[in-house]
C-alpha cells in the first residue's frame, strides 16, 4: 500500500516531523479532497472538511498505531469530518438543508428523481439518504473504485460487514429506483 519512502514519512511523522506529515498530506490530498466532494457534493464544503480532518490527524498524529496504514487512517477522519459537516448543515434547519440538497432524504430525492432530467444529481440525492455507514461504502466502493478488502481496510470492520451493508444500500436504491432505473451502478 505505501511505498518504503512513504512508510519512513509516516514514521517521521508520528515521531514529531511536521514536514513528514505535509509530504504525506501532499500526496493524498487530491483522494481525500475526492472523497470529501463526493460526499458534501460542495467544494467549499469539502475543502472545510479536508483542512478540518488534516487538523484533527496532526491533532492526534501520536495514536496512529500503523504508520504503513496512513492513507486509510486519513480517509477514515476525512469520513468522520465530513459527517459532522453534514450533520452541521441538517442542524441549521431545514430550509438550509433543502437549499443544499433539493429534497429531503431518500423519500424526497425519490419524487426529484422521477422528475428530474439530471439522473446523475438524483441518484446523488439519493445517495445522500442512505444511513452514514451504507452511504460511506457507496462512496468508497462507486466513486473512489475500492475493492471491498479496501473499503473493509478503511471503514476498520471486516469484510462480510461490508457486504451486507453493500447489499443493504444497493437493495434500498433499486427499490426506490426500480430495477431498471438504477443500471449498472448496484449490479456490481
């Protein structure tokens, strides 16, 4: 997964070495910023949560147990930040919440998607209503191409959990969908 160079910044890194920890930064920067836009569906958004997640592992640089697990160890605070990001927008109210997303959970991204000529967007939509570890793995395994070992590496649970939670988003969004308005997306 890291290269022995990359292992060595880790290591530098935990030991203390803020330069290490940027070098790091620098070569996943552009998975996280991915991951986090892919999540929020907003740039600003998601840069606050990336620079929130780099705070926080600097922050807590020290508890890495695995240096060579960097990358997942990021992926997994950049998920966290961008759940209390989301969460932060529902709590402002919900005409914020609407302004952001259009609907409002699954049953209201349901209704946008069967009159809208966008189904990229809807299908983001509905997305977005699926609980956090079922949406978490969507992301993970369709936007970001993991391999359920991976998602499974980065999520820290195991493999058959992963699965289930796969199946139990995919099921969730044909239902919604239909089967033949979801494609290729769940047949995976």
């Amino acid at each position: 997964m890291l290269g022995l160079d990359t292992n060595e910044q880790a290591k530098a890194a935990k030991a203390g070495n803020s330069e290490a920890f940027l070098r790091l930064l620098e070569g996943s920067k552009e998975r996280l910023y991915r991951i986090a836009l892919a999540y929020l569906h907003q740039e600003a958004d998601a840069l606050d949560a990336v620079q929130e997640a780099t705070c926080r592992a600097f922050q807590s640089l020290r508890k890495l147990k695995e240096p060579s697990h960097f990358e997942t160890w990021m992926v997994r605070i950049v998920l966290n930040a961008c759940a209390d990001e989301y969460k932060k927008r529902r709590r402002r109210g919900p005409e914020a919440w609407l302004e952001k997303t259009g609907t409002a959970g699954i049953a209201g991204a349901a209704i946008a998607f069967s009159d809208a000529s966008d189904t990229r967007v809807s299908l983001r939509q509905l997305v977005d209503g699926l609980p956090r570890e079922q949406k978490e793995i969507i992301i993970l395994k369709y936007y970001q191409q993991l391999t359920v070992t991976e998602v499974a590496a980065v999520l820290e649970c195991p493999e058959g959990t992963v699965k289930t939670r796969l199946h139990k988003a995919l099921v969730t969004l044909r239902g919604v969908l239909g089967e033949e308005g979801i494609h290729d997306f769940a047949r995976a």
